[in-house]
C-alpha cells in the first residue's frame, strides 16, 4: 500500500474566503509528513476536514485506499485517525486515566472495567516510552506529560494515523526533544503521523516529507532531506526570508523600568502567583522575561501596566513611582503595551481598523476638537500606519478588526503602540502562532526601538525568540524570578532547566 491517506481536490469555503483550494494531501505509512504554511494558510482546516470537524464542499478523501465519508471525530476515530490538538483537550481535575478512556469506555454489565483500561494504559505506557502516572490528576502534571495523555488517548483507541497541531507551542526545550523522540518512535512502531507547525527546525529534525500550503493552494510536496529551511521558508511565504537577525551590542543607558519586589494575587486560588519579583529595563536594552506557560509572566505584566493591582512592591516608570497609577496614567507616563491576547486586551474587534489605531489616543487634540473626532486626522494617521507596517486589509482603514488575519492584527497593534514613541515597549508574546514573514518583520521592529534608545521587555515562549532578541533574560518559575543570564553565555539547554524549575538561582 502506497498511502494510508490520499485527499484529492480538497475544497473548503467559509463566508468570505476560500480556506481550502483544490488541495491534493498524501500520507505514506509509517511516515512523518510535516504540513506548512503562513498563517491562514488553511494547515489545519484541511486536517480538521481529514479529522471530521469540517466536511469538505469538493474533493475525495482514501484512507488505506478505500474512499471515505468522514462526518464527525467519531467517524474519524473508527478509521483510526487521531488529533492531538494545540490546546489540549482534557477534565483538568479528572485522573490520566479518566481522561484517556472518557469517550471510550470499556464496560461488562453497564459497570465500567476500569482496572482493565489502568492495566492497557500502563501497557501502552511502556510500549512506547510515554511515561505518566495513571491515577495522577491533569492539573498536577506538567504540559510535556499532559501531551503524553493525548498521545495515549490516541492510542488507546487504536489510532495508527497521528495528527499533531502545533505539538511543542508550551513545552521547554527538553520537552521537545523528548517529543521529536516519540514521534521517531511511534513511526518505528507502524504510526504514521502529519505533523503541523511553524518551526521549520522541527520539520529539518523530524519529517521525511512537507507539504506546503500558501493562501489555501498546495504549492507542492518536497522530501525534507534535500531541502534546506531557506527553501521551505520561500515557498511557504512566496519569496526569501532573513532568518538571522542583525542586531549590534546593546549599549544600555539610564533606567527606564524598575520593578521592585513585585507580588500579585490572584483572587480565586487565593494566592500571590508573582512573589516578589524584582528587575530593571534600561534604555537601548531588550530584556526578555522566559518561561513555560503559567508561570506568572502574563500576571506580572498586568501588575506592570495597571490590569491587576499589586499585591505588595512597587513599580517606577522613569523615577516616578506608578503603582497606583490607573492604567492610562500608567500609558501616558511612557509606556506602550503590545498584550499577549490580542482580541481580548489589544483590538476592539467590531470596531475598524482605523479606530483601533487611536485606541490610547483618541483624547489627544489632534484627533478630536471640542468633543468632536476629527475624523480626517483620524483618516491620516490610519493609513500612514498601514502602509508603514503593511497591514494588509480587504478595505484598508475601515477594514473591521475582526476580519484582519491574526500576523495583520498583531502588526496594527504594534505600528499603534511604537508610533507612540514611548520611553518603554512591553511587548507579550509578539510573534505567537505568527508564520516566518511576520515574524521577521516584527523582530525588526523590536530591536528597531530598542536602538532608538527605548527600553524593552519581551516576554516570550519562544527560546529561539529568547536567545535572537534579548540583551538580558530573567526566568520565571512558579511566578518567582528564579535566575538571570546573559544571552551571549547561557545554552537553551540550561535555560530549559530554569524554565522546568530543576535549577535555581544560588542552588547548588
């Protein structure tokens, strides 16, 4: 058998846009086939066809040559498809085990046989090396072992087709080597798995084929072996991209941000989950604030710019102390805030595009007189934005938010916060679920700024991002500043340490 899947003419339109165009997919047994693309690309909307979450409008679908109709997840699982999604799907306070038969259960008599289910859980466990503790509960494992749980899901259910979306978004750098050696693993095994991701060095490590998708079009099909990451990367975005980012050495001056044994609470667990975290940002420096996902970095910059009140320290903008500030007398002491959710705290979705740009400004007199907007001003300053940081829209500044693409959003929101020219640059996850072009483009700004004299603090998962753009990190763990490095001296590899919480700062 020459393919396990075969997706033909895969067509698949939503109001407005054609997420899948024609698209031929191929899936070898006992393979790992890397899919790629910018994003809206339609990577998973073809999967999530594959998988059942979408029926296509065209096409054919084979699996082990057969043709097929698959409805639903259920129809998907039954053929012996499995997903494994980016943000996992589990009952945080059920067991492993609960969550890897729930669906699936096995019974005698309506009673469910759950030693039975323990015993093959524990058997699949060690058959592929995906260690876990059965009765241990999802909220008090790591991310690595609750991807784990996933794996086994599929497993459990006798899936031998394995769809991973963007697999290693939250893990640390040993969790994802660990992961690249269970996807080597289950292929060695009979699985065959397609792998969908941004990270072209994942694609190099890992698969023996790509496919490449471009605004909904299959651009072709190429062995990863003979490819180098330059070439992925041209034909996923259409033309070259700069992967090394030029930067010179930093040359920090006076500071800007100063932080001070900062604490916030979090009101439902009734606890502080940033403990006394102290650092200072300096002009013409980027410091970036690392970490595995929940570990309090989102909460220390809400503490920072005014969306939760500290729970004890102090933070100064400049040498005037703004703790108490509201956050937009924090905004117009000197700081601009990129924010890591960019629907919820960073767009106002149903407004336009040119009203988003004026977001932090719309008081100012230059854009309203008396009361009154002054809309040609407002016109002005939209589409010079626009067209410095190429937003690209279907009506430009009266494009709603809403339907701008996630890299556009993220490129208005930052042409409005750097516009500003603020003393300081908070930038939250940048280049999250971004493709290559994008991210290219917004690593530039960063470091643009920071060599007009402002000061940035990136916080970021993102260790590639980390090591490329900072001048200083501070790692978090457990919402505690747990060491603080020179880019140019620590390994990724002792980074992860940090990050997992194995090492510490002043432990031996």
């Amino acid at each position: 058998m020459e393919h396990v899947i075969e997706m033909e003419h895969i067509t698949k339109e939503f109001p407005g846009i054609k997420a899948n165009d024609d698209v031929e997919f191929r899936l070898r047994p006992q393979e790992i086939h890397a899919l790629l693309g910018e994003n809206g690309a339609g990577k998973s909307t073809l999967m999530s066809v594959l998988f059942g979450l979408y029926e296509p409008d065209e096409g054919r679908i084979r699996v082990r040559g057969t043709d097929v109709k698959i409805r639903n997840p259920s129809d998907a699982n039954r053929l012996g498809i499995g997903m494994v999604h980016q943000h996992f799907k589990l009952v945080h306070n059920f067991t492993v085990a609960e969550n890897i038969v729930l669906g699936y259960e096995d019974t005698r008599w309506g009673l469910l046989r759950f030693d039975s289910a323990v015993e093959r859980i524990e058997s699949l466990s060690r058959q592929y090396k995906l260690r876990v503790d059965p009765y241990a509960k999802i909220e008090d494992i790591s991310v690595g072992q609750q991807q784990r749980v996933e794996i086994l899901k599929m497993l459990y259910r006798d899936a031998d087709i394995l769809i991973f979306d963007e697999p290693t978004a939250s893990l640390t750098p040993q969790e994802i080597d660990e992961l690249m050696k269970i996807l080597r693993r289950l292929a060695e095994e009979g699985k065959s798995i397609v792998l969908i991701t941004h990270k072209l060095r994942e694609i190099q490590q890992v698969a023996d084929r790509c496919t490449i998708l471009r605004k909904g079009k299959c651009v072709g099909t190429v062995d990863v072996a003979s490819t180098t990451s330059d070439e992925l990367a041209e034909k996923m975005v259409g033309r070259k991209v700069v992967f090394e980012v030029e930067k010179t050495p930093a040359r920090p001056a006076e500071t800007v941000l100063r932080v001070e044994n900062l604490s916030v609470h979090n009101s439902l667990t009734e606890s502080d989950v940033v403990r006394n975290v102290s650092f200072e940002v300096r002009r013409g420096q980027i410091l970036c604030v690392a970490g595995i996902e929940g570990n309090g970095q989102s909460e220390l910059i809400h503490g920072i710019v005014g969306l939760k009140p500290a729970s004890g320290g102090r933070v100064t903008v400049n040498g005037v102390e703004v703790t108490d500030y509201s956050i937009r007398e924090r905004s117009l002491s000197g700081i601009s805030h990129v924010p890591e959710d960019r629907q919820r705290h960073g767009l106002v979705l149903d407004y336009t595009l040119e009203n988003n740009l004026i977001l932090n400004q719309y008081f100012e007199p230059k854009f309203q007189s008396r009361g009154f907007f002054r809309f040609d001003e407002v016109r002005r300053h939209a589409v010079r934005l626009i067209d410095e940081y190429d937003v690209r829209t279907s009506h430009g500044p009266l494009s709603l938010a809403r339907s701008m693409s996630g890299g556009n959003q993220q490129k208005a929101i930052l042409g409005r916060e750097i516009d500003r020219s603020s003393d300081l640059l908070i930038a939250v996850q940048p280049t999250r679920g971004l493709d290559v072009g994008a991210i290219e483009f917004i690593h530039k700004q960063i470091i643009a700024e920071r060599d007009k004299g402002k000061a940035v603090l990136l916080v970021s998962l993102e260790l590639d991002e980390v090591m490329t753009l900072s001048d200083h990190i501070v790692v978090m763990f457990e919402g505690e500043n747990v060491g603080e490095f020179d880019p140019a001296v620590v390994t990724e590899h002792e980074l992860g340490l940090y990050m997992s919480g194995s090492k510490r700062k002043g432990a031996a």
